[in-house]
C-alpha cells in the first residue's frame, strides 16, 4: 500500500480487500461497550476541512479517537486561511508542530494531492472537488459487500449527478478493481463531458434511461444533486429531475427483491431519492453510515500503525 | 535467523519454514501433541475443580486450533461444552511501529461473555511473552474475568516480561536463535513441532 490515500487508484485489489477485511473487524470494536483500542497511541491527525462536512469529518474523528490517536479539527472559518493565509502556508505550518498525518477535505480538486508534496506527513483525501473521494468509495463498496457478498460479477447503477460528484469516480475505480458491471445513469446535461471514452476505456456502460437500468441492477447508488456546485441550469425544474431519475416510490417496485440502495449523502429527500426509497428495507443509508467508522479505522490504521507501509 | 532475532512477540513459531528444513530437528510427534493436548484439558478441569465458569480463547492462529482441541477433550471428559472463542491481539501489540503492517484477525468472544469467568488464554509457544501480555490489554477491554490462565503447548524459554504459563505441553529449552514451528492438522496437515536455526 502506498504512503498516502490520495485515490483510489493507490489501491489494488489486495489492498482494497484487506482495508474491508479489517474493518469488518473495526467494526465489531464498533459495537463493544469499551470501543477504544491503543493501537495508534502517541499519533497526532489533523483533520482540515475547508468545506463543509457532516458525516465524513465525524467519522474521521471517531475511527482516530478509538485507535487512541489525538484527533485536531481544523475549518477553514476559524483558521487563518480566513484571513488569507495559502493553503500551502496553512499545512505547513501545522505541520511544523510535529503531526503525522493530514485528513484533507478541499474545494479544490487535487488539493490532497498538492499537500502531500508539501509537507512529510502521511495525507489522506477525504474529497477534493469534484476528484475523488476514496474513503467514501470503500465504506460504499463495505457496505455493499455486506448484504450483497463477493461483488464480483455484480451489476451496480450509480445514478444521479455524474458531473459534479468525486464519489463517482473513486467508486467507478474502486468497483472495476473489484470486477463489478457498472451502469451509470443521467440525464444528458449531468454526463461529464466525454464520458463515452472515459466509459469505454474503464468499461463502463452509460444510460439515459433510468427505467432500462433498475431491473437487472443488484445495487443503486443514487447521488446527491450539488447545488451548491451548480452555476448553470442543469434541468429546468426538481420535479423534471425527480420524474426522470429520481428513486421515486413506483421506481422502488422494479427493484429486484435483493437489490440494496445506496447514498453518500447528505439526502435531498424528494429530489433524488423519494422517502419511501430512503427509509425502505433495501435502504442501506444508515449502514454506509456506521461502516464509514469501521472503514476510516481500517484506513487509519493501515496508513499510521506501521513504520512504513504495508508489506 | 529471521524474525525471530527481533524476539517477535506473536509466535515463537516461526510460520516461514524456507531455509535449513532439512537440519529440523522433530520433538514433538502427531502422538506426542495430541496425549499433550489431552493432559492439558485435564489440568486446567483439576484446578478449576470442573468446567463451570472456564471459557477458553484462542490466539490466532494456531492457539484458536489448539483452543477448539482442548474444549473437544474437555466436552469428552465431563460431557459439557465449553464456551471457546478467539481473541486477536494485533492492536494491542507493543511493536506495531517496528513491523510492516499485519492484517488483523477475528476475534470472537462466546455468548456468556467473560465477565467473572474464569479465562484460559492459548497459544501455541510461549516466547518471549509479549503476546500474553497484548493479549491481556485486550481481555480488559471485554469485560473483567475472575481470573485469566494461560496454557501454552510449547514453552522455550527466554521472557522479555515477567509472565509465566499456567498450563505447559512441554518445556522446550532452545537457544534464542532457534525456531520453534508448530504444525497443526487444522494448518499445515499434519501434528509436528520442529525446531531448527541456531548453532551457525
């Protein structure tokens, strides 16, 4: 395994197998009533978040604090970025009082991997941009494995905002990895531009047609419309968007009996995802979320137990 | 002269058997482990006067093997099973930063739990005790046993802590370079201890 976690592309099949196999064991640390093991004693992580996070910064916190790590939160608003301090002076100066390692959440696609050039300590992205957001990919492709078993073989849609959505391609490379069919669907004006090579030379399919995918899915990863990163009109109206390719009550009934729905979150309940699909018995939203804990323990432990890296 | 130079904690048993194989030297035979295995589970119901309140816990992986033997003896002998689970200790180890990263193994703890059980703990080789004492940190984040024992098939000497096995297969006087391997049916196939290195 590489030093740091920048993309998914760091990690190869046996890597990515291993990160899932340990944190199924992180993950019944998860549920002792002691859930605090010594193993990263004496490390310092600073989580930077210079955009705004629920569930990914909380989690990090969370998996470092019960591997015994000092965990130190950092936001932009509050820190001296807001008074114009560069992110290059930012990290380096944090790094200077002696940290080991870097969980970086940026604005800026390939933030993570420009710090990482700047500073020794070990950097894991935890999404920059509209790039790549690996550990959400590998608690996704957990849970999944989870209820679903080996995913080899497996059919997957990701549907939803393609555009605009660093959980699309950390997955779409994590799920090639693992040797799973992916479908993903959009409407035209949310397809990346030049998708079709970027499709045929990972061996993805793409669809227009939501209705054609769901029946023969095992898995539907719905993804957030951002509209905070939306200066254009991407279709002219919610409901529009929701007819065509939102997970909605009826679309829910095409389903195989053992498809599972996915979504990173946060939801936009009604928009993508109807409330029926979101808290249905397929619904494994919440699991993404306790497996985010497990997930980012294995990933920290991985990246900050050992000297160097794994053997 | 591997890793075993470094006193890894984990197994005395070196589990890399490539170089001088031919020069092992066999001390334990298939008979040999299993009438061991056999006086052992008979030691350990002597002094807990019965098989009340025992839970017995593996270390991975051999001693979680060895653990599922001595429960089958002791179900044989007083016709009730014990509860047996295993109890990986790899992130309580002391040496985490000195070695390339392990891949952690499961640890199960049976039903009943380990709240004021009487724990015997199991490996295969008792070294340099570091294992144990790992092994401890992480029985005290379970719960709290009335007492914990520990029961090795092969003690060879050489303790870098002050921790001493309660139930011993055999004492196995080695030079600190030696390598202690221990083959299992459940592992490798077939029973065997060797022993081989050293004296170069």
């Amino acid at each position: 395994m590489k030093r740091h976690l920048l993309s998914m592309n760091d990690l190869d099949r046996h890597d990515i197998l291993t990160i899932l196999d340990t944190a199924e064991s992180m993950h019944d640390v998860q549920r002792r009533e002691v859930k605090k093991l010594p193993t990263l004693r004496g490390r310092t992580v600073v989580n930077m978040f210079f955009e705004d996070s629920t569930r990914t910064r909380s989690s990090f916190e969370i998996a470092g604090k019960w591997l015994s790590a000092d965990m130190i939160n950092i936001s932009a608003k509050g820190s001296s970025t807001s008074k114009g301090e560069s992110l290059r002076d930012t990290v380096r100066t944090v790094a200077a009082m002696g940290v080991d390692g870097f969980v970086i959440r940026h604005s800026a696609s390939g933030a993570a991997q420009q710090v990482s050039q700047w500073v020794d300590a070990v950097v894991v992205n935890a999404g920059d941009g509209m790039h790549e957001h690996p550990t959400q990919a590998l608690l996704d492709v957990y849970t999944m494995r989870q209820r679903l078993g080996d995913l080899e073989g497996l059919h997957v849609a990701i549907v939803g905002d393609l555009t605009h959505s660093r959980v699309l391609r950390s997955n779409l490379i994590c799920l090639k990895t693992l040797g799973t069919r992916v479908t993903v669907v959009a409407p035209p004006t949310l397809m990346p531009s030049g998708i079709e090579t970027w499709a045929s030379s990972e061996g993805f399919d793409t669809s227009y047609d939501l209705d054609a995918v769901l029946p023969t899915a095992d898995a539907v990863m719905m993804l957030r419309v951002q509209r905070e990163r939306m200066s254009g009109g991407f279709f002219p109206t919610a409901r529009e968007y929701t007819v065509g390719y939102g997970l909605t009550r009826e679309r829910l009934g095409t389903l195989q009996k053992h498809a599972v729905i996915c979504h990173p979150g946060p939801m936009n309940r009604g928009l993508e995802i109807a409330s029926d699909a979101a808290d249905a018995a397929q619904s494994l939203v919440l699991d993404q979320v306790s497996a985010g804990v497990a997930v980012r323990m294995s990933v920290l432990y991985h990246l900050f137990a050992g000297e160097g890296s794994l053997s | 002269m591997t890793r075993q130079d470094s006193a890894p904690p984990s197994d005395g048993s070196s589990r890399d058997n490539t170089e001088d194989d031919q020069f092992a030297r066999v001390v334990m035979s298939c008979g040999d482990v299993s009438r061991v295995l056999r006086r052992v589970a008979h030691e350990i119901l002597e002094r807990n006067k019965g098989s009340q309140d025992l839970v017995v816990l593996g270390i991975p992986t051999r001693g979680v093997a060895l653990a599922r033997r001595l429960v089958h003896v002791m179900a044989e002998v007083e016709g009730l099973e014990v509860p047996c689970g295993a109890l990986d200790i790899t992130m309580h180890r002391d040496d985490l930063r000195r070695n390339p990263i392990r891949a952690i193994e499961h640890t199960y703890i049976p039903a009943p739990g380990i709240d004021d059980k009487t724990v015997v703990l199991v490996d295969d080789v008792l070294f340099s005790g570091r294992t144990v004492r790992a092994a401890m940190d992480a029985l005290s984040d379970l719960g709290r046993p009335r007492a914990v024992r520990l029961a090795v098939l092969i003690d060879r000497g050489h303790r870098d802590l002050p921790i001493r096995a309660d139930y011993v297969g055999k004492n196995l006087p080695t030079a600190s370079s030696e390598r202690v391997q221990v083959c299992l049916a459940e592992h490798d196939g077939f029973d065997e201890v060797r022993i081989s290195g050293g004296h170069r």
